[in-house]
C-alpha cells in the first residue's frame, strides 16, 4: 500500500519489522530472573505459601527467585519514593526479568497489601522502565470456592504495567485445606496447575527476555522523540 494512503503515517518512524531482531545471535545465559511479590502479611499467608511453593518450582526449572516482604512498606504517597522499601522494591523490579504476583482474594478482590506493592512501581524511573516487556504470571488463594476476581484484577494491572501476562494462572480454593502444617503444598490438580503455569512463565521468559526491547517498541513513542529530535534541532539554527 502506498504511502500517500495512509495520510496519518510518519514513514519514517515505521520501518520495516525487523525479522532479525527477534532472532538475536546472542541468547543470553544466566539464569531467568524471576520477583515474587505476595498479597498478605498473615504470620500463616498462604499467597506467600504459594509463592514459595513457586519459587521452589522455578530453581527446579533452572530459574533464580528473589521476593519481596511487603512488611513495612508506607501506603501509596504516604511516604518519599525514597523510603528503604520503596527503593528496596523498586530495585528488585529493576533486576527481575519476569515476576509472580500472588494474591489473597478479598472482598471479591486483591488486597490492598497486593495493590499497594504495585502502585509503589512506576511506568518509568528515568530512562529505565522497570516493567516493560517484562514476563508475569498471576496467582489467587480463596478462603472458599474458586475463584478468579483477584487474577483477573491482576491481568488488568499486568497489562496497564506494559508487562507479558502469561496465559496460564492459578486459583486455589479452600487454600487452608491444601497447604500442610510444614507450609507445603499437598499435591492435588491444583499443585498440577501451579507446576503448569512455572513451567510456563520460565519458557515465555527465556523466549522473551533477549527481544523485549524490540517487542515493546512503539511507533507512538518513535514519533514522540523524532518530534522532539526535530525541535531541538530547529532551535538550534536559530
């Protein structure tokens, strides 16, 4: 189609796909790296049980795991973005690769303790997006029947983070019922599906990690910063 028919269109901020970009000579090695962030701060948390049950499965998979204790954390703004918490997530963000979010389902909704964690993560630190490209998977506990209220919050907040939400996820009913007194996951279809969805999210990391800058690049923001590119020059010769 010719150019003249897409009147709208700066050609040159919309090249080509770059088929070769996707394929990168050099895959990278180390270890997927993979952020835990859990929705309760019970003494007994089965989001955080669930978690670690995760985590257990991902250095099975050949991933290195870190989490974050939301111990401590201020409430969104009610504290500077420079509170030893805040920069502590923030960090961690930074260095993940990929995360976990497991939540409680309360109220017919995350928690606040999930939501909060979130909301401390910016769309940008300078030059850095923190979570941008970045793989997720979303896990829910339910105090009864199964539900899907928490997760499917979660996936909003994935993709409003510019995240890859996985498509597999996990909901536990009854989750008192499925953890030991050791804090173990009994094996049931749901430790089934908890094994599916790590399995998952370590090959969409490993497939993703070394391209997720070309996948989230964005015709808009090219534009944006060819405009401003323009402008500077402009003022320039002045």
């Amino acid at each position: 189609m010719p150019d003249d028919l897409l009147p709208g269109l700066d050609p040159d901020c919309l090249p080509p796909i770059d088929r070769a970009a996707l394929f990168p000579a050099a895959h990278s090695m180390h270890p997927p790296r993979i952020l835990l962030l859990y929705g309760s701060l019970r003494q007994r948390s089965f989001s955080r049980l669930l978690a670690e049950e995760a985590a257990r499965l991902l250095h099975r998979l050949g991933a290195e795991t870190r989490f974050f204790h939301p111990a401590g954390l201020p409430l969104p703004d009610d504290a500077a973005d420079t509170h030893p918490k805040v920069a502590e997530l923030r960090e961690l963000c930074q260095w993940a690769e990929g995360m976990v979010w497991s939540s409680p389902e309360r109220h017919g909704a995350m928690t606040g303790v999930m939501k909060a964690q979130i909301d401390w993560i910016p769309l940008a630190l300078g030059a850095v997006r923190p979570t941008q490209g970045k793989t997720l998977a979303v896990m829910q506990v339910c105090g009864g029947s199964q539900s899907f209220n928490a997760v499917n919050q979660m996936r909003v907040l994935g993709r409003w983070m510019r995240m890859l939400t996985i498509p597999n996820q996990s909901s536990v009913a009854k989750a008192y019922e499925e953890f030991d007194e050791a804090g173990r996951m009994r094996p049931s279809p749901y430790y089934d599906r908890l094994v599916d969805v790590m399995e998952e999210l370590v090959k969409f990391t490993l497939l993703t990690r070394d391209v997720s800058p070309f996948l989230v690049d964005r015709y808009s923001e090219r534009r944006e910063a060819h405009a401003a590119l323009s402008a500077r020059v402009a003022q320039d010769k002045l």
